[in-house]
C-alpha cells in the first residue's frame, strides 16, 4: 500500500461518515477507517492512540458545535438555553449521545461548557456540590432521551423489515395485555404513544421544565 498523507480531521470525518451509516460507534472500527481512507492501520495509529482517542476527538468535534452566546437573562432562562443548544446538536448528529457516554470531557472545548453551566447556578445561589449534581442530572436525562430514542428506532425498523413479525407482534401483544386486564389508564394513551414515539422535543422540553421548575423551589432565598 502506498503511503499517503492524511489529517486527523481526514481521518475524524472518515470515522464520522460509517458512523451515520453503520449507527454505533461500537461498531465503529479502525480496520473500517483504515480501509475506507486505503491507508494502513499503523498509518491511523501515527494520529490516534487508540479508538479511544479517535471517540474523545469525535465528541469534542460534536460539542465544539454547541455555541453559546453571553446572555443576562435569568439563571433557569439560560440554562435552559444551553441544553436546548446541547438538545439540537444531539439532533443533528444522532450518534452524539453514545459518543459521550463512551468519552470522559477531557478537553477545554467539553469542560468550558461544564464549567459555565455550573457557574450559572453557582451564581445564583446555589451550593457547588448542588450545582454538580443538577449539571450531571440533565445531562444524563438528555442522553438517556437519545439514547433511549436510538434503539427506538432499531426496535421499529426491526418490525417493519423482520420476516417472522415477531417484533410487530410484541406491539400488538402490549395493547392485548392492556385490554384483557382493563388497564385503561394505559389504553387511554396507547395510540397517542404509537404517534409520537420518536418525538424527542416534547418529552425533553417537559423533562427540561420538570428539572428546572423543582431547582426553583430548592433556591435558599426562594419564597
């Protein structure tokens, strides 16, 4: 194989394009790029460690997309702002949620953010073991939502495309369960679940308020 020159960010979009194809970066492979980019395995090696430190490059990417603007507004107000920023991002790239579970923030671009969502609430009153807490809090809630959502999405395009229905047959099995035992509380809201399944908005937004609104409550100078 003839040596070629290659960039880190050559070999970063590489890992991001079979990423949105093959859909997990735990499939995501350095034979895979190597081959992709027709370079050897060791020529990856001379940019990157390890697949670790191609997924710590890979989330840094996605979160330096995350841009946050000064703002005076109220501290609830802004950061609400700074998920709904971080929510739309995860949006665009619908592996970002599993590429920062399986990264640690070790870089400035993830800690600045870090640091400025704690600052927020340290500003407003709240104690700095409090404000860790809430920060970690909704970021799990977000990624969970995505990551939830992922196999969503691999659990419906399984029953539309398996040949044995087995997984299509599950749904039907759930609204049988419900109805031969009157669990009508569930019934009631069966269908609307069917339709917005994979929306992700309205379950973040109602989580996000939810988070936000029980932060008030928990201020020391709050009436």
């Amino acid at each position: 194989m003839v040596k070629k020159d290659i960039s880190d960010t050559q070999i970063i979009k590489t890992a991001f394009k079979i990423l949105s194809i093959n859909g997990t970066a735990e499939s995501l492979s350095i034979r895979k790029i190597a081959a992709e980019l027709d370079i050897s395995v060791s020529t990856f090696y001379w940019h990157f460690a390890n697949k670790q430190a191609l997924l710590q490059a890979m989330a840094d990417d996605v979160m330096a997309e995350v841009l946050i603007e000064p703002s005076t507004e109220a501290w609830d107000v802004q950061i609400k702002a700074i998920f709904m920023a971080i929510y739309q991002t995860y949006l665009k790239y619908p592996y970002a949620a599993e590429l920062m579970i399986l990264t640690v923030p070790a870089t400035k671009i993830r800690l600045r953010l870090i640091n400025q969502l704690i600052q927020i609430l340290l500003d407003a009153g709240f104690a700095p073991d409090k404000s860790s807490l809430v920060i970690e809090s909704i970021d799990h809630f977000i990624t969970g939502l995505f990551a939830d959502i992922a196999n969503e999405v691999r659990l419906k395009n399984c029953a539309l495309t398996s040949q044995d229905n087995y997984m299509r047959e599950l749904v039907g099995q759930m609204q049988s369960i419900a109805q031969e035992n009157h669990y009508d509380a569930f019934l009631s809201t069966f269908d609307q679940h069917q339709h917005v399944q994979l929306a992700s908005e309205p379950k973040f937004m109602l989580g996000l308020d939810i988070f936000l609104a029980g932060l008030k409550q928990q201020l020391p100078h709050h009436n």
